[in-house]
C-alpha cells in the first residue's frame, strides 16, 4: 500500500460550519454539480448536491458549502457568490415580493400574476383585471354571497 492510498483510507475529520469551493464540472447525466475544497479527499472532485440553480455558467465560480451530518463526502451547495461582478444570468431574476407572517401571504408582481392548475386559473393584472377559468366555477357561502359592480352581467 502507498503513502497516498494510506492517506485516502484514513477517515477524514468532519467539517463544522460553511466552506468555500469551486465548481468545477458536472458528472455524466444526472448533471451533478461537482466541487473542490480545501481540505477535501486526495484525487478527484466530489459530487455534491444543491439548493440553488447552477448552470455551465457558473463554472469556475466560488461556492458556499455545508456538509450534511459533517461528511466531507456530502457536500451541498448553498450559494454562487458573485464577487463584485453583475448577476450570471443574461437576465436579472423577474421581481416578486413575498410576505407571509403564518396568518397571511401577500404576492406581490409588477404586471401580471397566474395562478394555475390543470385547466383552471386565476389571473390578476396590474390594471385591476381579475379573470377566473375553468371548466366548472362554484361560488358558495354560509352567509350573504354579494356580487357587486358598476353593471353585473349574467350570460
């Protein structure tokens, strides 16, 4: 046995708190992120997973690193820094404000919101239009059900 294959079988300690890497490829056709670090196991990159959206792009790029349960051998990704240069994408992400306190969630778009499911939606425009689809709408209340409007048409 060599000194290096000595080295690659002595358990690796575990690694506490964020460290910084580098992608630096992905593996065959599940894609997977691959990652150097400091410290890590002798030889090749080790595939790790990941909370973020990456991208050929983001190659070469600096990576936050978290280890599930302290193994060197499970890293996840959990942010690209950027450094001072402008977002990777070609576009900046579209701009949508959430609020939720556990009582209420507020969504906040600049033009157009869809809720969507199978062949029903609800669209809410930036101009105060509300339009509600679907292959069969319901209204029902225990109470007083109030359609209210400067006109109401019925069919």
């Amino acid at each position: 046995m060599s000194g290096r294959d000595f080295l690659e079988q002595l358990p690796l300690p575990a690694i506490d708190g964020l460290r910084l890497g580098e992608l630096i490829g992905f593996s065959g056709d599940d894609a997977s992120p691959l990652v150097l670090y400091p410290g890590q196991p002798v030889g090749t990159a080790v595939v790790a997973r990941t909370l973020v959206d990456l991208r050929g792009m983001h190659l070469g790029r600096t990576v936050a690193l978290i280890f599930e349960a302290g193994d060197p051998g499970r890293p996840i990704i959990i942010g690209c820094l950027l450094g001072s240069e402008a977002w990777p994408f070609d576009d900046a992400p579209a701009q949508v404000e959430v609020d939720a306190d556990g009582r209420r969630l507020v969504l906040t778009t600049k033009k157009e919101m869809v809720l969507r499911c199978g062949k029903a939606s609800i669209t809410l425009t930036s101009s105060g239009h509300v339009r509600i689809r679907g292959t069969s709408v319901s209204s029902s209340a225990s109470g007083t059900n109030r359609i209210v409007g400067g006109s109401v048409q019925i069919n």
